[in-house]
C-alpha cells in the first residue's frame, strides 16, 4: 500500500465531510513508538459517519467487500491503495476513544492524523484478543510493546475499566505479572 498517497486523499475527504475518525491498527502502534510491519489501514469511525465513509470509499475507488453494524471492510482493485477496515463507533467506550484521539504528524510533518490512544489501542486488542483466542499472540505482544514505550504515560485506570467491561482481567493479570 502506498500510505503516504492513500492517506493524504482519505484525510483530506475525512476533513471536508467532517468524519469523526481515530486511526488505529499497526500504523496507529508506530505513531506511538510500537514498530511493527502492517499492509493496510485500520480506522475506528462514529457510526453515524458510515455512510459518508462509504461514499468517499466508492469515491477513491474502493470496493465494500463486507459490512456489518460493527464494522466494514474496503478493498481497492490497485494493489497500490490495499485494504482499509473501518471499525464504527456507537457505543459510549468507542465514542469515548474517538474524544481522546490526538493529532500526530506523519510523514515529515506533511500530514495530520487523529490516533486513538495507547489506552484504547490496548483495549482495542483486549477485545480482539476475547473474540479471537487466536489472535493473541500477537495482539498480547503488541500491547507489552506498546506498555513498554508509554509505561509512564498510560492510564492505568482506563485499561482495568476495558479488562472488566470484556470480561478480561485474566489478560490485564498476565500483563501485569510480565
């Protein structure tokens, strides 16, 4: 994919239809010092944004391959634009993580993105992890690297609120004895 032109279009559309986004994902963990190899895009949008999302997907020629009340995935036919998963916003935790997102400069300062947090990526992998047991290994081992650049800045507080809303403070108990 090539980020760079992929995402100077869709943040300029983002911007002229007012979308409430947070970038998310394995680009979003870089932002916060977590490198790690990723070939798409993951964005977290407010719901009552989706259909404007759709438009300007179709607009920059992707193609909507599958979509839920959760979540909708855009595939472009030039290998070169790849994937982008959108995962919509409408319960009060996700509408939360989109009034944190901050703005980060990518790409030499050329362009300005909102990011999700470090707390809510966590929480973000916490709930894949319990809807995927397969995913988490790497999901577990995404978020000790991402505790392990932001330890002295992450809220403790809001990680044990995701672990109990998921059910997962068997998971909040194994990181914390690492």
């Amino acid at each position: 994919m090539e980020f760079k032109n992929v995402l100077s279009t869709l943040l300029k559309k983002f911007r002229e239809k007012e979308i409430r986004y947070g970038l998310m994902g394995g680009f979003a963990l870089g932002l916060w010092g977590v490198g790690r190899a990723t070939v798409d895009l993951d964005f977290l949008v407010d719901r009552s944004d989706q259909k404007k999302v759709g438009k300007i997907m179709a607009e920059i020629g992707y193609e909507c391959k599958f979509m839920s009340e959760n979540v909708s995935q855009y595939v472009s036919p030039l290998k070169t634009y790849g994937e982008i998963d959108f995962l919509h916003a409408f319960r009060q935790a996700s509408l939360e993580m989109l009034g944190r997102a901050e703005g980060k400069e990518i790409f030499g300062g050329e362009l300005n993105i909102m990011v999700v947090r470090p707390e809510d990526l966590i929480g973000l992998k916490l709930q894949a992890v319990k809807n995927n047991p397969a995913r988490k290994e790497q999901d577990m081992s995404d978020i000790k690297a991402l505790i392990a650049v932001q330890r002295e800045k992450i809220d403790w507080q809001l990680i044990k609120k995701y672990a109990n809303i998921l059910d997962a403070e068997d998971l909040l108990k194994e990181l914390n004895e690492k």
